[in-house]
C-alpha cells in the first residue's frame, strides 16, 4: 500500500464561500437587504467552525476505509488526511482529489449556510458536495493499468 497526504485550508475555502455567498446575495435581486442577509460575514464563524467541522466529518466517514491519520481542528487552519491507497493508484491524480476535496468543502459549507439564508439553494448546493464527494472516491480507487514485465525498458 502506497499513502499519500491531503491539505484543505481552511482559509481558502472561507474566502471561496465568502465570494460565493455575497454573489448569489447581490445576484438574488436589487436590495442590499437580501445581499446582507445571504452573504457570509465575520460575525457568522461560529456557525461556519461548525459547518466545516460537519464537512470534515463527512469527509472522514466515506474515506473511513482509507484513513491513517487526520487532522481537522479549527485552529490548525487545515484538513489534513493521510491516505492508504493501492500500490496502483496514479499518485499524478493527488492534486485533482485535494482539488475536489476543497470543491466538497466549499459546496457543503455554502450549503448548510444556505439552509438558514436562502433555502431555495441550498438543496442543490448539498447534492453538487455529495457529487465532489463521490468524484473523490472514483478518483481514489482508478488504477493504472498494468504494464507487463516484459515491456519495461
């Protein structure tokens, strides 16, 4: 078995949702009622902490059979999950599951924020971080193909 490590940093992905929250607010309709309303704001952390650490709980179940290690604590300002792969997994798709991770987070996030602010949204925001999610599997298990003995120079 072969491991490698994920990062998602949490400051990234609040900035992620913060653009996310404050566009789909002033896209919502002219008032700046409905923007303040829907657009993440620094006095909302606390609702945040816990939706990340829901995300990262959910992370951490599907990749369950997977996991060495992890650490998610709000004042780590990161993810980080250490992985045990097949010996054939493709180590080039590292990035594109971290990249898909970091997608997951934010989409959960927005959409847990979207249950309290804009529950019209919110539904499609969880469904799209359950597709992330399951993309993040289907990435883990593809293997390489085998290449036989023989053909290696």
């Amino acid at each position: 078995m072969e491991t490698i490590i994920i990062n998602i940093y949490r400051g990234g992905v609040m900035e992620e949702v913060a653009k996310a929250t404050d566009y789909t607010g002033s896209k919502m309709d002219e008032s700046s009622e409905t923007r303040d309303r829907i657009a993440m704001t620094d006095d909302d952390m606390e609702n945040l902490n816990r939706f990340w650490e829901e995300a990262a709980n959910a992370a951490n179940d599907r990749l369950k059979t997977m996991i060495v290690d992890f650490t998610s604590a709000w004042q780590t300002q990161r993810y980080q999950v250490t992985l045990e792969v097949s010996k054939s997994f493709d180590k080039t798709l590292t990035p594109t599951v971290e990249s898909s991770l970091r997608s997951f987070f934010i989409l959960s996030i927005v959409g847990k924020w979207f249950q309290f602010t804009n529950k019209k949204e919110a539904s499609s925001y969880l469904a799209e971080a359950a597709e992330m999610l399951e993309d993040v599997m289907r990435k883990l298990y593809t293997r390489r193909r085998p290449t036989s003995p023989r053909n290696k120079s």
